[in-house]
C-alpha cells in the first residue's frame, strides 16, 4: 500500500514494513523477506514481536533497534546490533523521521501488564503520523493518539477483538486503519472483515507481503 512516498507492508500477524527514506521494520516475525532494516521497532519481548532469527536476516552493519526493558538479554545475543532501550512516552528525531512510544497493555487479561512497560510505537514519516498499537486493549491511552493511519490488533484473545479494536479506532480517528495480529497465532480474516463492518474510519485490509 502507497500512502503518498511512504510504501507500508504488513508481513502477517503484527510485523510491518514502512519504506520511505529509511527502510524500517516494525516487530519482524516469520519473515519471507531479507531486505536488510534501517532500524527495528520491537513492541515487547513474547517470542511473536521480538525474534532473534527474524532480525538476524534483516540485519546490516549500521541497523538501529528500539526496544523496551525486558527485550535487552535477548537483543544483547545479536552481535553487532546497536539497542536503544526505550519506555512508554518518549520521542526521538532520527534524520527525517520521527518516533514515539506509547503504552501498549491489557486491561481484563494478564498476557501484557501495564507494570512491563511494553510499547506502541507512532511513527511519523513524510508527514503521516503511523500507530502501531502493540499488543494491547483499548486503553484510556488511545485518547490522546493522533495519527493518519492506525494499525490495531484485531485477533482477540492476547489483544483487542474485532469489535474492540474498531471501538479503538474510533476514539482515535484515523484517516485509515488497518487490522492486523489475525492470521497465524490466533484470529482470522473473518476478524479483520468484522472490524472493517463496524469502524467508523477508512479500513484496509492488506495483503500479506
């Protein structure tokens, strides 16, 4: 999908690509692509969004990954890899692009504690501001999220179901959203055509890539 100079790709369950002056990966997961990666966003450490195989076959000499706390003994196995570890609520320039963490956490399960720290990333590229939620629920958070395109999980269980991600998506307001954490581990495309039925926004659904 085109969005302006900015290509985004989502590569199954919750792993995309965002190519515009930098090549940049968000939670790389079961990838059947190698095309190496300026920097690396990993949302949380579950074995889904922060793999070490994954980032190995995308790795190159200068790639930049950001991570939360409890992704650092994993990441520290990957010779050569340079981490930032960051936390929920920070905000970095990196050449043209911007990045901002946001808390990402489950309110009624106990797969992903707000205590842990874990991320949503807001990406802003040539102008459009790019939510990846995380794994997460709907969250009191989200009222504050402005961004252009919005990617939330829609897979239940773990994360948001279908008709909470589209509640989700209608606090938040985005020009587009798109579904995504459906496909493999758990949800399905009947998932992604249920939040498509009851969001209020432009809706998506990409192909994987």
């Amino acid at each position: 999908m085109k969005v302006g100079n900015i290509k985004l790709q989502w590569l199954g369950h919750a792993s995309v690509k965002i190519l515009a002056d930098k090549i940049i990966y968000i939670d790389p997961f079961n990838l059947e692509t190698d095309e190496k990666a300026d920097l690396i966003l990993i949302t949380h450490g579950h074995y889904d969004h922060c793999s070490i195989s994954d980032i190995n076959k995308i790795l190159k000499k200068d790639t930049i990954a950001f991570a939360p706390p409890d992704c650092t003994s994993k990441l520290a196995r990957i010779e050569g890899l340079k981490v930032q570890i960051l936390t929920p609520g920070k905000k970095l320039k990196i050449d043209n692009l911007s990045i901002e963490t946001v808390p990402a956490y489950n309110i009624s399960k106990e797969f992903h504690p707000k205590s842990n720290d874990w991320l949503g990333y807001i990406v802003t590229v040539d102008g459009k501001r790019i939510y990846h939620a995380g794994d997460t629920d709907k969250i009191p958070e989200m009222k504050n999220i402005n961004a252009d395109i919005a990617l939330l999980p829609v897979g239940g269980k773990y994360t948001m179901n279908a008709e909470q991600a589209a509640k989700a998506a209608n606090i938040i307001k985005p020009k587009l959203a798109i579904p995504m954490h459906y496909g493999s581990i758990v949800g399905s495309k009947e998932d992604a055509e249920k939040f498509k039925r009851l969001c209020d926004s432009k809706v998506n659904i990409l192909e994987k890539q």
